[in-house]
C-alpha cells in the first residue's frame, strides 16, 4: 500500500495504482519522442504514471531525460521499451541505473528481457492486442498487461480488435491484471474499461493536446479537429500504425488499395517496406509539416478538444468518473 499527502483525495486506484505505486491507475500512453521527462513528470505529479518512451532515444538522451523527470517529481516514472528495438537491453540497463521500478515493454517479446528486468527487480508490465499474447505475456512472467485494441494511436495489433472486444476476453483469460488502452479520453471511456475488466487505462491521443505536450502545434490542431473517421491504418500487413489522415497518409493509403500500376499485393509490399524503412523519418518529431508528417493519432481523436493541463485532464476524468458511476447506479437501479 502507497500512503500520499492528507490533502490528496481519496481515489479510486485498486490492484493497477497499488502495483505502480501512484495515486490513481491512469498511464500516460508512451509516445516516441513526445514523452520525455517533463510530460512524464507533469502526468505523475497529477496522480498517474508517467512514462517516457525509450523508442528514438539515445542511452545518453534516455538518462537525461530520467533525470529531468526526477528533478520534477518524486512520484513514480516509468520508461517504455519497445522490445524488437536493438538497444532494449541497453534501456533497460539504464532504467535499473536510474531507480526506475516500472517499465513497459511492447512490440515483441517479453520473455527475452524478464531475466534481466528482474535481476533489477523491474516490475514489467506488456502491451497486448489479442488474447493468445497476453497468456504467452503472463507465462512469460509479467506483472500485468495493457491490453490495447485497434482503435489506438500508433502502432496497433495486426489482429484488429478492438477495445471493447480485447478487454473482457483478456480479463477472463489472464489472472495478472488487465490496463486498457486505446479509444480512451474521457471518465465514460475510463468506467467502461473497468466495467469490462480492467483495472486501469492507458491513454494517448488526448494527451497530445495536452499543455505540456512538445509536439509542433499542427499536430495538436490536427488532433483537436479530427472526427471518428479522421485517422488510417498504415502499413497493414508489418507493423499497423494509426495515424492522422493527412495528404501523406492519404498517399499511401492509396498504395495500399493498390490503386496505380501496382497490382494490390506488391502495393501492399511497398507500403510495409516504406513505412518500416521510412516511417520513422517523416515521424512528426522529425521535423514536416501537416501534410508531409506521420502522426500517430487514435480514433478517440474526435472528442479530444481544447489544450488542458495534463493535470487538468486527469482532475476532470476523476470528477466525472464519480458523475458517470451515479448515472449507472441509478440507471441499474443498484446505488
Ligand atoms: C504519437 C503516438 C506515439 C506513440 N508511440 C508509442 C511508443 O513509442 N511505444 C508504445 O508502446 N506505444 C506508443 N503509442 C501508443 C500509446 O502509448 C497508447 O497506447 C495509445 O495511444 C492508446 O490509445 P489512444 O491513442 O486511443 O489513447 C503511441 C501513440 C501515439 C498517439
């Protein structure tokens, strides 16, 4: 049990916040380059867990910005290792350097790095997108797993399910506790995820509109006046990845159809080559513009409005989680 300041409020926080130390079970989704130290810490000093990702950071950027996460806050900060990268076992090195006790581990598998996140006593939790990867995560040896469906930003899993199917077959499935990520960003989205068997919530999308968010503001209009249709899948058949619908994505969206002189399966080949060999070079935090930049952008894209505080975010979410739970209760009559 974490025991916070008299002043802090009681929350709701359960086997997900126990397990990460914070005050509530509401993860900063981790974003490549956009969630370095100072969003990490603006989002655990308002009672979640901030995470950077390690994806595109150099060991020494990596360490830096631990440090500038630690000089602004004391609240637990975890760190995101994608585990297909080849400098994973060098991030989590540095994690276990730096007093990080959580990491986040995704795309690939997390047997390989359960040794040595251990012998630094890590607790690690997983990304998932069906079923059968949580069960090989929890036999691997995993502290809990987030399970995200295909509604999110970024990269997504090829299986295409979503949400609200993924969480309650994976809460059945598994006896290690269930995050839920993808298409969440309001307290409905947050009641939802525990109803079908969560017991904590990833999110992304709206915290890129968020204040504290570094990315160019393009990226942030963008989000902002996207609708529910506003984003594409890229790279189908390698590695999915939800993004922005702007004129690039449209392009190779096109590619894909197999519109042009390629015929569909070579469209698609060269589609999964770009976007796996260049997809990082036109990534928004390398510089383009709204046209020419991937930007990673979920469904729930179309009710993130306004730029809040990350704090603010997280406040408003536990207010109306407790406005959201007295409409159910008196819907279901059960209060
Ligand atoms: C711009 C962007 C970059 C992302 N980069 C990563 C990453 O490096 N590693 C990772 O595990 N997930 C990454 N994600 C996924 C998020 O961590 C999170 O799981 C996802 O955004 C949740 O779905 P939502 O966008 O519907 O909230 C990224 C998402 C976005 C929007």
């Amino acid at each position: 049990m974490h025991h916070f300041q008299q002043s802090e409020k009681p929350a709701w926080g359960g086997k997900v916040a126990d397990l990460l130390g914070t005050r509530l079970p509401v993860i900063l989704g981790p974003m490549r380059l956009i969630t370095l130290g100072k969003m990490a810490a603006a989002v655990s000093n308002a009672g979640g867990f901030g995470q950077i990702a390690a994806s595109g950071l150099e060991a020494d950027n990596l360490r830096q910005e631990l440090k500038i996460a630690r000089e602004l806050t004391n609240r637990p900060v975890g760190v995101n290792i994608p585990v297909y990268r080849p400098n994973a076992f060098e991030a989590i090195e540095i994690a276990i350097e730096m007093g990080v006790k959580t990491i986040t581990t995704s795309a690939g598998n997390p047997a390989k790095i359960m040794d040595l996140a251990r012998s630094g006593g890590l607790t690690v939790i997983h990304k998932v997108s069906s079923v059968k990867l949580a069960q090989k995560a929890q036999d691997a040896g995993v502290d809990a797993v987030i399970a995200m469906g295909y509604e999110a930003g970024g990269h997504v899993g090829r299986e295409n399910i979503t949400t609200f199917c993924l969480i309650p077959q994976i809460a059945d499935a598994v006896s290690i506790p269930v995050i839920a990520a993808g298409g969440i960003a309001d307290a409905r989205g947050v009641v939802a995820a525990m109803a079908l068997g969560a017991s904590g919530v990833e999110m992304g999308t709206r915290f890129v509109a968020c204040k504290e968010c570094p990315v160019p503001s393009f990226f942030k209009d963008g989000v902002q006046a996207a609708q529910c249709d506003g984003t594409l899948l890229l790279g189908k058949e390698a590695m999915p990845i939800r993004v922005l619908a702007n004129s690039l994505a449209m392009a190779v969206s096109g590619m894909q159809k197999g519109d042009g002189a390629a015929s569909k399966g070579e469209g698609q080949a060269a589609v999964d080559q770009a976007m796996t060999q260049h997809g990082d070079a036109a990534y928004v935090m390398q510089g383009g513009n709204k046209d020419s930049a991937v930007m990673p952008c979920g469904q729930i894209a179309g009710l993130v409005s306004g730029e809040p505080a990350a704090a603010q975010i997280i406040a408003q979410i536990e207010e109306q989680v407790a406005v959201v739970c007295r409409a159910l209760g008196s819907f279901f009559n059960c209060a």
